[in-house]
C-alpha cells in the first residue's frame, strides 16, 4: 500500500491518540491496512503539520508517546433513530479537546442543541457531526439528511419563503412542538458563535456576532440542513450572559427581548413599504416584553409600513415595548414622523 491519505486520518486521529499514545501507529495499521512503515511516515508528517505532538521531552523514536498538537478534529456519523444528544457529546467529542471549562460548557450548549433539533424536527434517518479546533478556533457543524428546515416550516406554519421563514426563526419562539420545546434553542445557540450559518432547501443565512442580523448567503448544493458554528478559544461570551442579556432587567434568563432584522423582508427587487410586511415583522412579538426593530442594510423605508409599525401595532399589544435601532438618515426622519405624530 503506498502513503496513507492525510486528509483521512484527520478524521479520527485525534481521538486515537487520546486512546492510543503509545501505540498509535499500530492503530494506525489496523484500521488502514496500511504497513508499519507508511503509517509511521503518516505520523511524521501529522507532527510536522500540528496534528500530532510528542508528549512531554520523550523523544526515543522506538517508544514514542502521542497526543493531540494544536489541530484536532473527530468526525462521527449517527444514526438518529433512538440517538440521545448527550451520548455523543460525552463520549466522542469532550474527551478529544482541549477548551477551557467556560468555552466547553458553550460548545456543550451548541452542540447537544443543534443535535436534538436533528433528532427531533429533521425528518431524517442519518446526522454527521464534525468538530474541529485550530489555534484560534472551535468549528462545529451539524448536518442531517431530513427534509430541510425551511421545508418543515413551509409544511408547520404556512410560510414558503425561506427569507420569511429566516425572519420568525431569527425572534426565537418558534416551535412545531410546543409541548415539548419553547424555541429558544436555536435563537440562543446562534447568539453564542461568532459565526453562524444555517443552509436549507436552496437557501442559506449567517448571522455574524459583530453584526447581529441574519444575512442570506449563497447556499450548499447539499440535501437535508446543515449547520455551521464558530466560536474563539477566547471568547467572552458566557451561555448566562447571552441569556441575560435577551431578558428585560439583564438579570434573569427567560427571553424576553428579541430582535428584528428588517433586511430579511427586502431583497433586489422588494422594498419594505407595506403595512403587510409591518404585520410580518410585529408577528409573535406580543409573547415578548421587549422587541429591537433593526433597519440595518435598509436606506430607505415606506410610511405605510412606519405607521403600521409604530403607531398601529402599539396601539394593539401596549404591553411590548419598540426599539429602532441601525437606522439611516431618511428612516429615522420617517421613524421621528410617525412616532411624534403618534404621542
């Protein structure tokens, strides 16, 4: 057999030098079928790449002693019938990196979130999970063969544009089982990564940290619906923080503030002028006590859809209270108009 495939091996070398430091390149040989000889080459060129490290000063070439370098990286496929989240998480993927205890309490959160969304709403029979650290970074993306999540949603909630689709789901809230979930897994989840990409049915969004907002993106020629999250080694960000910061006080965990990208409503051709697209904006908003009406991306807007906005819905749930946020000169003048108006 000539030189094994590096690409390959980085599939599962991590985890194989956790459990195998001393005799990894016999491991090596017998899950390849590759010789001694071309399986200890593999392991002096994972070293040189950062995959691999020799474990403390022991440099004896005949007994050397593995463990992961700076790279690491475990891909598993499941099956979803009968998959309980947290297995996986527990026994595939914590024991192979190394995150401090915050960081790896917030992958935890990702991971077991995006994993049950697949087991329980996919409508697949297989998810393959993939999960690698770099230097700077832990990447982790989550991908079933089910229908696709905007297929789903068009089935549970009447509503066949994906952009639409992307809108509800972006307030969280949004579940098809109400009695067993309360939609906030993927609200938050997404509010954890500094990079977040949702692809579905032809369609694709991102939500970046430093730009909150879901963006549509071009998407994956790819069935079923893949997720991709990234997260810094060194982020700030905690899961109590970011649940804090979606309540009222900034004290308590419930979601109670949510926010409304209104770019998700425009396209090339489309506007946001109507009262219509006012009522898609306010939709489920009554079940929050705060909502951030974000105009980013958006130079202009129409009065109907202001006056539907702020001076309508209010008059109808007195309970939520509006915020505008991102605005461009000409829509604040529109926004001042009709609030003033409207006192």
């Amino acid at each position: 057999m000539g030189r094994l495939n590096l690409i390959a091996l980085t599939h599962w070398i991590t985890a194989a030098a956790v459990d195998h430091p001393t005799r990894l390149d016999a491991e090596i040989v017998a899950r390849t079928g590759a010789s001694l000889r071309s399986a200890r080459h593999a392991i002096r060129r994972l070293r040189e790449l950062q995959w691999l490290a020799l474990e403390g000063t022991a440099l004896r070439p005949r007994s050397p002693r593995h463990r992961p370098g700076l790279l690491r990286q475990v891909i598993r496929r499941y099956e979803l019938a009968g998959l309980a989240e947290d297995q996986p998480w527990e026994l595939d993927y914590a024991p192979y990196f190394a995150l401090s205890p915050e960081l790896n309490r917030l992958v935890q959160h990702a991971f077991c979130e995006l994993l049950n969304n697949a087991i329980d709403h996919s409508g697949g029979s297989h998810v393959t999970i993939s999960m690698r650290q770099t230097p700077s970074h832990l990447q982790l993306l989550v991908s079933d063969n089910g229908s696709g999540l905007f297929k789903r949603i068009a089935e549970t909630f009447a509503i066949d544009n994906p952009r639409l689709a992307m809108l509800e789901l972006s307030k969280g809230k949004l579940t098809s089982q109400p009695l067993r979930h309360r939609g906030e897994g993927l609200f938050f989840t997404s509010r954890l990564a500094d990079v977040f990409d949702l692809h579905a049915n032809a369609a694709a969004f991102r939500q970046l940290a430093w730009d909150e907002g879901w963006q549509p993106q071009r998407a994956l020629a790819q069935h079923g619906t893949p997720v991709y999250a990234s997260f810094a080694l060194d982020t700030p960000r905690t899961l109590d923080a970011v649940r804090r910061a979606h309540s009222v006080d900034g004290l308590g965990v419930a979601l109670e503030r949510t926010l409304v990208p209104l770019r998700l409503l425009a396209s090339a051709r489309v506007g946001v002028e109507s009262r219509a697209q006012a009522r898609r904006a306010a939709a489920r908003l009554a079940s929050f006590r705060h909502a951030e009406i974000d105009f980013a991306g958006l130079a202009d807007v129409g009065h109907a859809f202001v006056d539907e906005l702020f001076r309508v819905i209010p008059r109808e749930t007195p309970a939520l209270a509006l915020s505008a946020t991102n605005m461009a000169p000409r829509v604040a003048e529109m926004v001042d108009s009709v609030r003033q108006a409207a006192s």
